[in-house]
C-alpha cells in the first residue's frame, strides 16, 4: 500500500512523516524543502502477529508494510510549475491513497506561507491543483481520442469517459465524486488520476489539543468539509508522534497512557487507511516464518494465494483455513484442528480478514 502525504508548506508534513517512517526528512521553516518525495516504508503492527510467532516458535515474523511518501508542499499555480508543482504532482499520481495534512494550530515561529492558519482555504488551494492537474491530463487525451476514434470506433467508450472528466474538472469537481458504470471504472483506474484517489485528512494540531482535546475552530473546518466529501478525519499532533518515535515499545505505551491516548497517530492511520482502501489481512505461519499478507476486502482464495506466489494461485487445489479468534480459544492450531474449527475451502472461498490459511497447490 502506498499513501502520498500532502498538503500546502509547512503544515506540519515532513514532521509527521518523520514521527512515522523516523526517516529524518528534512523538516524546514521555509517552503519546498522536500524537493524529491521521501520514502519510508512502515511496519504495520498487528497483536495477531506476534501470537502467531509465538505459538508456531517461528524463526523470523514479518508484518504487513505501508509506503509512505512525503511530496513536497504544493502551492496556488503548482498546477502549472509554481513552485516545482508539476514535478511534485507526478509524484502523487503513483500513489493509492492521498493523506492531506491540515495545519489546525497556531504559531508565530513556523511561517504559513498563506500568511495565516485557515483550514478551509489551505483544503480548497490544494484540492483545485490537483483538479487543474488532472484537468490538463484530460484534455490532452480527449485531443487525441478525438482523432483516433474516427478510426477506431472501440474508443468510443474511452471518449465518453474522458468526455464527462473534462465537463466535470471543469466545474472543479473532483473525480472520486462522479458515478461510474463497471466498464468506466476499469478505464478509469488506468488514468491514475490524484483527485480520483480517496483521501483521508490529518488535522496536524498542537501538545495542547492533545493534552485538553476540546473546541477547536480549525479541527471543526476540517470535520466539516471531510463530511462534505464522506472523507475520514484523524486528529494527530505532528510533534507529539515525532516525539513517540524515538521511544522504545515499553516507553511508547507508558507515554501514551500519560497522554489519555489508546493508540499513536501512526497506529491510527494505519487502521483508518485500511478501513479506506478495504484491506485486510491474513495470515501464514509455521517454524520458519508467521507472515502477514495483505489483501482487497472480498479476494477469493486463488487470488489470495498468488500474494504468496503466482505459481500457488496457477496450480491452487484447496485452502485450510482456520479462523485466528478460533486458535487463540484453542491456543494452538492443532487443538483447532481437532476441534474440527480447520476448513477446507476452495476457488470460490472468499477470504476473512484474521484467516490462517495453508495453500494446497500443484504445479
């Protein structure tokens, strides 16, 4: 899975991308200090897991992972090359999902480059370049369709679709937001476009929020236009979560006991871009490896398996497949087992997030 993180400079991006990847991007008071996007890539932590490795006495564990990539602060005109805003923008066309991070605190030692805090402008600039962004891309490819279907009616589809982006880019409504039949949903997804891509936001705040979570005129600014867009909201404070990461697992939870939090930012967005996308897990394990895999919501088993390998799905015969709330009642697989709580499904099995599954195969 890959989030792009965005949002206008200074926000607070760079920060929260350092508290989750501890990359240590650089994290500067001036704008466009992220030039090329940052890459981290993060372990998704999942209890599941470790009972596993804990069971099985595996010899390594190996959890799911997030990409991160921290694109550089857009500006007003990025559409068009303000501030190196086309290069950055190409960047966010690679991911699957869009974190926007919101500025919801003040502080006179971290220049806006608006000149002010005002969620719902700095939300309303960057969602207009991404729709100019992917405006210009449209545009040029319904030029050239327009050519080619002369001779080539199968594009006639293909025109309709570009057709109706266009129209609606135009009245600067994003693409997430149009209906689609099966068919325009397939092409869709192969122009990549960034306002097609769901969007999750962050509302950066400050220690104080955290500490007396309460009224805040600006969170309320980025609740509200979420709710317009059916978008979730998670409220994260930038320093807070950069200060966790440096802490060792038994510090991190002592922390965020003395803080009232049950769980990071970063464990928070993990599970909220899960929920966003329909991913869920599964699993495998044994005395070599427990391992997560990750999967859409509504994957049959075949195509669960060629996760692991496509040689599995070519030559799937059969999955076992027990459920993990079934061995922890038990404790182990085989008590499972002899419980009669280990399936045997086939090419039709839909998977359930928690299975633990053995892939028969022949090849």
């Amino acid at each position: 899975m890959k989030l792009g993180i965005v949002g206008l400079p200074n926000v607070g991006k760079s920060t929260l991308f350092n508290a989750i990847t501890s990359a240590g991007a650089e994290s500067a008071n001036y704008p466009f200090c992220t030039i090329e996007p940052n890459v981290g890539v993060v372990e998704v932590p999942d209890k599941r897991l470790d009972f596993l490795t804990k069971m099985s006495n595996s010899g390594k564990t190996v959890p799911a992972v997030i990409e991160f990539f921290d694109i550089a602060g857009l500006v007003k005109g990025a559409s068009k090359g303000e501030g190196l805003g086309n290069k950055f923008l190409s960047h966010i066309r690679e991911v699957e999902a869009v974190v926007h991070v919101v500025r919801c605190f003040e502080d006179e030692n971290v220049i806006h480059v608006e000149s002010s805090v005002d969620p719902k402008r700095d939300i309303e600039i960057i969602e207009l370049e991404l729709v100019l962004a992917d405006l210009e891309v449209m545009t040029k490819r319904l030029e050239r369709l327009t050519k080619l279907v002369k001779n080539d009616k199968s594009l006639q589809t293909e025109l309709e679709l570009v057709q109706k982006l266009v129209s609606a880019l135009e009245n600067e409504k994003q693409a997430r937001f149009l209906d689609y039949t099966d068919e325009e949903l397939k092409l869709l997804k192969t122009f990549n476009l960034i306002t097609a891509k769901p969007v999750l936001y962050v509302a950066n705040v400050d220690e104080d929020y955290i500490a007396n979570p309460g009224a805040n005129k600006y969170v309320d600014e980025v609740k509200n236009h979420a709710a317009q867009d059916n978008s979730e909201v998670i409220i994260i404070c930038g320093k807070i979560e950069e200060e966790i990461s440096t802490l060792e697992d038994d510090e991190k939870i002592e922390f965020l006991h003395e803080m009232g939090l049950e769980e990071s930012g970063l464990d928070k967005l993990i599970r909220v871009s899960y929920h966003l996308l329909g991913l869920i897990s599964f699993f495998t394990t044994g005395p070599m490896e427990s391992k997560a895999w990750t999967i859409v919501k509504g994957t049959k088993a075949p195509q669960a398996a060629g996760k692991i390998h496509t040689d599995i799905e070519r030559g799937f015969i059969r999955a076992e497949v027990t459920s993990y709330n079934d061995v922890v009642e038990c404790g182990t697989m085989n008590a499972a087992k002899e419980k009669g709580l280990m399936r045997l499904e086939g090419k039709e099995y839909v998977m359930e997030d928690g299975d633990i599954v053995l892939f028969r195969f022949n090849v």
